[in-house]
C-alpha cells in the first residue's frame, strides 16, 4: 500500500516553485527540433530566461510571443541588383 501512496505523492506537479516555465528540451520538442536549435532560436530572438543550476527555464507565454511575432513579420527576400560581370 505504501509503495503505490508514493508513487501518487510523486506525480506532483514538476515545477512548483515556476509553473509556468519551460526548458529547451521542452521548447525543441515543441519546434521538432534539438536542443542546439532551440537555444539558437531562442538567442536569436532574445528571449529572457533564468538560470536555475545551469538549466535555462524561459516562460512560456514570452516564447510563445516571440515566436509567433517572428512568424508574422517575415518578408520574403526582394530582389537586389544584379551582379556586375567580372
């Protein structure tokens, strides 16, 4: 009995302290990317996070703002001049 009242206790919510905190590895898997790529991305956009030992927690509803604000803005690439023969 005790083993599956601590199995229950354990199921907890992961984050307490943070609820509304994600990880890169969470943030990768949402991007079906790696962790390399999402940290990139989320350099790139300059997305604030905290560090709690040595892992960056970013708040989701900021990420999901950066990203969706990315999305909207991007233009497709104009034609410049062409290039000059040599």
């Amino acid at each position: 009995m005790q083993q599956t009242e601590q199995a229950q206790g354990t199921q907890a919510p992961r984050n307490r302290l943070l609820p509304n905190r994600i990880t890169l590895d969470e943030i990768a898997e949402a991007i079906d990317g790696c962790e390399r790529t999402a940290r990139s991305l989320m350099d790139r956009l300059g997305v604030p996070y905290v560090r709690v030992k040595n892992i960056r927690l970013y708040d989701r509803d900021v990420v999901r703002a950066a990203i969706l604000a990315r999305e909207v803005n991007r233009q497709p690439r104009r034609p410049g001049r062409p290039r000059r023969a040599a």
